[in-house]
C-alpha cells in the first residue's frame, strides 16, 4: 500500500460525509418550509429568514472587500444571481409548498435543475450531451410525469400551478449554477453576494408588499426553528459542505449527492411532520433518481 493511501481514503471520507451533511440540510430546509407554511408563515416570511439574515452576518465581510463592487461580483451580476438563485427562486419553491404535498416539491424541483442544466450547458457551456445523460433526461421527465398526472387527478388545478411552480424554482436554479460557471464566480463568494442583495433590496418590499403580521403571530419557537433553517441549514453551510465535497471527490462524484436530498426530504417529513408519499411519488422519485444517476454522471 503506497503511502498516499491513507491520505487519499481521508479525503474520500470526509468528501463522502460532507456531500452527505449537505445534502440533509437542504432535505431539513424543504421539511421546515412545508412546515412553515401550513403553520402561517407566507412564502415571502421565509424568503426573508433565508437571506436577510446571511446578509446580516456577511455584511462585514462585504464591507471588507468592497460592497460599491460587491466583492468583485458587481451589483448587476448580483442582482441577476439573486433572481436565478436568491428571493426569486426562494419564492417559488415556498409557494409550491402551500399547494401540493412535500414530496412534489423535494423531487420536481432538483430533478428540474438537473435537466436544466444539461439543457444549458450544451447550448451555452459547449458541454457535451451524451446518450447516457439523455436517456437519463428521458428517465426524469418520465418520473416527472407521473407528479402532474398525481396533481391533475387527485389535487387539482392548484396542485398542477404548485408542480409548475417548482419547475420555475428548478430551472430558476439551473440558471444560477450556469451563470456561476460562465462568469467564473465561485459558490461561497455567489452566496455572500445574494445574500447582500437580499438584504438592501428584498428586506424594504418585504415591508412595503408583505409586512410582518404572520411572524409576530407565529410562535418563538416556529420563528426560531425558520430562523435556524432556514437561515443557516439552507444557505452558508450547506454550500460549504457541497463545495467541500466536490473539492475532495471531484465535480461528478460530488453531485451525485444532490440525488440524496428527495430521498433524504421524504424520510424526514414522514418523521417529523407526518407526510407520508403516496404509491405514486415513490413510483416517481425511483424513476427519477434512476435519471438523476445518468443524467449526473461524467
């Protein structure tokens, strides 16, 4: 055995456990925010516990490096990350969660990202499309299928605007992770910018459109959970841990824990808030991630 071994056997461990860590944290983001919104939080409540307060705890550090630029990232590219993935995309997903069950939402909107952006990086990225990444494309939108058809025939017409609206989050996403590569900004530092941009253009309409009625209604201990979720789980450290993960496993092996978040999501809503998937989600979310597999692989 070659002394590097060790080294090399760390690294794929702490690759492995940090893709799985993240990828529990967005599954934990996706529960408390069908939790949130069937306890009287609206979508735009939870946008702001997503983003304004890492904007908070980044402002000093956007200061340091120079807001007028914002960072290096520019205003209006910043403005342009948080439509694809900040306030706007946020939205959507938080929408569709007060219109069709939890499992919807864990499974279209990844799986949507996913197909954007192979979409994207052939036309845009010159990225090529294989026969394997298209049968597995083929094997998402079949396992897609099966969610509209569940929300035609038994949720109705508000269940079909909740699916569509996740695939708008999804692609929404796609966009952002093809922005970051065409404009070489990094995760962390895309982060720290929407987060920025959050706070000094989101928090002001929050007011002016929504106001704060819902969450001085809510409980402490719901505001804190949100707080906590989505505040913390949902942003700054599970971009760390998949950033982490990618750095130590590579760019395909590192993806393919994405695949764990649907899966991941519907354990802990069966767990916690007692959402159960029908026959018909499961039947979806195997043909789906059996997609995902293909779709992701290098």
């Amino acid at each position: 055995m070659s002394p590097a071994s060790p080294d090399a056997s760390r690294s794929i461990l702490i690759g492995t456990l940090c893709g799985v860590a993240a990828a529990a944290c967005w599954a934990i983001s996706f529960v408390a925010a069908r939790y949130g919104v069937q306890h009287g939080f609206a979508p735009a409540d939870l946008v702001m516990y997503r983003f304004v307060p890492p904007g908070l705890v980044l402002l000093p550090f956007m200061l340091r490096e120079g807001i007028l630029d914002l960072g290096g990232v520019t205003w209006p590219r910043g403005i342009v990350l948080a439509i694809f993935g900040g306030p706007v995309q946020a939205m959507c997903a938080y929408t569709g969660f007060s219109l069709v069950p939890l499992g919807h939402g864990v499974v279209i909107q990844p799986a949507c990202a996913v197909l954007g952006g192979l979409v994207l990086a052939a036309l845009f990225l010159n990225e090529s499309l294989s026969r394997q990444r298209l049968f597995g494309a083929v094997a998402m939108i079949a396992g897609l299928v099966l969610f509209a058809g569940e929300a035609i025939t038994t949720i109705g017409t508000h269940g079909l605007a909740g699916d569509l609206l996740f695939v708008l989050g999804g692609t929404l996403w796609a966009l952002f992770g093809t922005t970051l590569k065409a404009w070489s900004v990094s995760g962390t530092r895309a982060a720290a910018a929407v987060s920025i941009v959050a706070l000094v253009l989101y928090t002001p309409l929050h007011g002016i459109f929504f106001g704060y009625e819902r969450i001085l209604a809510a409980s402490l201990t719901d505001n804190l959970l949100q707080l906590f979720v989505q505040g913390v789980l949902a942003s700054a450290i599970p971009i760390y841990l998949f950033t982490r993960a990618i750095i130590l496993l590579g760019a395909a092996r590192g993806a393919t824990f994405t695949a764990l978040v649907p899966c991941f999501a519907i354990v802990f809503g069966a767990l916690t808030i007692g959402e159960f998937p029908s026959l018909i989600q499961i039947a979806g979310l195997a043909i789906v991630i059996t997609g995902f597999r293909f779709a992701i692989k290098a």
